[in-house]
C-alpha cells in the first residue's frame, strides 16, 4: 500500500496530523485504524509544546518516515 502523494509538502505539525489521519483510512482492518488514529493523537498532544523549529522539521520527518513503513507493512 503506497503512502498518500505530498508528503513532502508537509510543513507544519497540523499538516502532518492531517496527513497522517488521511494515511490510517487506507489502512485494511477498523481496529488497526483505530489503534494507529489512537497513537497519532497521543503523539500529537506528546509534542504540542514543542517550539523548536529543527526539532519540529526532525519529528515531521520521522513521522513520514513511520507512516510509510506502517503503509507497506
């Protein structure tokens, strides 16, 4: 299963939680959804205070990276 298309556009931290929602509707089974929606979320609240702009663009990426892992798993 491919990742969705622009993943490179993702700049800010609401346009990866976005990105990452849309990425769990491709996934096959509601409670595997359900779980990744689930960790999306706590990461999401996890690095709301956040204010370092590298540490921002370091997370975005990793989190793409992890998206397109789970995607082709």
């Amino acid at each position: 299963m491919a990742p969705l298309p622009n993943a490179e556009l993702v700049q800010t931290s609401l346009q990866l939680y976005r990105y990452l929602l849309r990425c769990c509707r491709q996934l096959p089974q509601e409670n595997i959804r359900q779980h990744y929606r689930h960790a999306i979320r706590q990461s999401f609240k996890v690095h709301a205070d956040e204010d370092n702009p590298e540490r921002i663009q370091q997370i975005i990426k990793r989190a793409i990276e992890d998206a397109d892992w789970v995607m082709n798993k």
